[in-house]
C-alpha cells in the first residue's frame, strides 16, 4: 500500500513538472492587457503589430520586420522615421506567437511562421509581394519564406541567422564544431529542444544544472555599454505571457526537425529581380560564422557580408541597418 502512495505522489510530481503552466493570454481574464492594433488570423489567434516610416499607401518599399529570440516588435531598429521616409520604406515589426502580446500558437512550427507572416501581408493588405527581414533566430521565418512563400517575396534579409545543427546537409563535423564551440549548458539545451521537446519546459525550469549561458561577445557587450537607445523598447512585455509559451515554443521549433534541409531551398529570383541576403558578423558568438559562411557557398545566390569588428548586435549598428534596407531596394 505505501509502494503504491510513493509511485503515486512520483508520477504526480513528475506530471507537474513536465505539465508548462497555463499562458496568461492578453486581453483576457487575469492576462495581461492589450495595448496595440492586431489583426485576426484565420484560425483565430491575434497578432500585435507597430508600424513606422511612410504610411503603407505611400511607401515605395514594404518591409515585415521579423524580431529574434526573446524579444518583440518593439525590438529598436536604428533608423529614424526621418531616414526611412527619405528611402520610401513601410515597416511592420509584429510580435510573434506567444511573444509579447500576439496570442500563442501551441501547433508552432517552422511552416507556420512562414504562414503567419503572409496572412498579416494579407490582412494589412500590403500587396502580393513585399520584402522580409529576419533578426537572429527570427531567421528561420525568413527560411520558411524563402521555402513555403517565395512567391510572395520580394527580398529577404537574414541577419546574424539562427542555422539548423541537424541539417543533413551539413557537414557533420562542421555541426559539431559548431555544437562545440557553445557553452556545455546551452550545447544540452539545443540537444533537449531536438531530441526531447516534452522535456524542455523541465529543463529550462530546473535548479540542479545551468541550462543557458546568454554567452555575449566582448565586442557585443563593448556595443551596448555605447547605444544611444536599449535593444528593446518594452522589455517588460516580451515574456508576459509565459515564458513557455514565447522561448520554450521558439526553441522547440527552431531547434526540431525541419520539413526542408537548406539544399531543398530554391532561388526565389532566378532573373535577378529581387535578392537574398546573409549578414553576418565575425565576432558572434551565438552564430558561429563558418556556418553562415558554408552555407552561402552552398547557396551561392545568397550574398553573403560577413563583417569584421561586429557580433550579434549587427542590425543594431546605425549605419549596418541601413545598408541592410537599403541592399534589397
């Protein structure tokens, strides 16, 4: 009988563990409120979206702006609205699901970013084509585009781009020099995320081993001590509906298994009427260059800037953001 008592409270603790809280979904009972114009998809979820530069019936070039990981559309693009009214650009920054105050979407996966980003083309009605630029671990929307939606596309922009370790594609000892060069605990969170997704709100929630460094280049940390303006407007907002549901979700998506390797994807402009571009900075230490440096040679219609003296924080250079707009025009 007592036997019975253990393995029962064991199983119980062990469900509660594993079992991610429910999200606090905004503008509901108890959830955060919500502060910005949405659209409505067609399963039902809501999107949070800003806007900036030229009103949308006047600009020239129309650009979805595509925030990396724990982070939102208030994500600061140093560009004044100045600037960009003089280059004729539009840009909608959106939360992505479950980050800031977009609801979650539990069925995330890479095909569904790609999905998301084309139905707020539509319901912003910004035409059949616009152009998209993804930050970090927002560049994997931007791969599901370039595979799902390159119809849709006029340009695409990769910044500092998260790169599937599991790629078949890759060679195996450039994934593991990559593995490799992480720190051990966020080496194991990146193997969680892949091979045991179930497992990772655990993981991430458990005190016994570290799980995440947030490793920052010295050149990294250099750059944030000198920014005029903070990465992030609202930073308070990012996870307010539960970190499961924006950073966990993130990662079971980026860090799983892709329908696609990087050799299925196509040139979306085989008559050079638009581009796609890789912008990489040589001191990241969250992306390792070699990576983003094989795969372009693969991919040999991507250009590819690799840029000495930068880390992760590339888009947050000034005068780098704008000739990151200003190569796809």
């Amino acid at each position: 009988m007592m036997g019975t008592i253990v393995i029962g409270v064991v199983v119980v603790i062990a469900y509660l563990a594993l079992r991610p809280p429910r999200p606090k979904i905004c503008g509901t009972l108890g959830g955060p409120p919500v502060s910005s114009p949405m659209v409505k998809l067609d399963d039902g979820r809501h999107l949070e979206f800003k806007e900036c530069g030229l009103p949308k019936e006047e600009a020239k070039y129309k650009f979805i702006f595509v925030h990396g990981f724990d982070d939102s559309k208030d994500s600061n693009i140093p560009l004044s609205q100045e600037r960009m009214e003089d280059l004729g650009i539009y840009v909608v920054q959106f939360d992505r699901a479950g980050y800031g105050e977009s609801d979650p979407n539990p069925a995330r996966t890479v095909k569904s970013e790609a999905f998301d980003i084309q139905e707020l083309a539509d319901k912003l009605h910004l035409g059949p084509k616009f152009y998209v630029i993804g930050i970090s671990l927002g560049g994997y929307p931007i791969y599901s585009c370039l595979y799902y939606i390159p119809h849709r596309l006029l340009g695409a922009a990769l910044v500092v781009p998260f790169v599937n370790l599991w790629w078949k594609s890759f060679p195996a000892n450039l994934s593991q020099q990559a593995l490799e060069l992480m720190p051990v605990p966020d080496r194991w969170t990146c193997r969680v995320a892949h091979y045991t997704p179930w497992l990772l709100y655990w993981w991430m929630t458990q005190k016994w081993f570290p799980n995440f460094t947030g490793v920052t280049s010295p050149t990294d940390l250099d750059f944030i001590k000198h920014m005029s303006a903070p990465p992030n407007t609202c930073p308070e907002k990012v996870r307010q509906q539960g970190v499961h549901e924006c950073l966990h979700r993130e990662m079971i998506a980026g860090f799983g298994k892709w329908e696609f390797e990087h050799a299925n994807i196509n040139n979306p402009f085989p008559n050079n009427e638009g581009s796609v571009h890789i912008w990489q900075g040589y001191e990241d230490k969250w992306i390792p260059y070699q990576l983003n440096r094989h795969l372009s040679q693969k991919l040999p219609w991507i250009h590819y800037h690799e840029i000495p003296g930068v880390g992760h924080l590339l888009m947050n250079h000034a005068t780098l953001c704008e000739a990151i707009f200003k190569a796809l025009l």
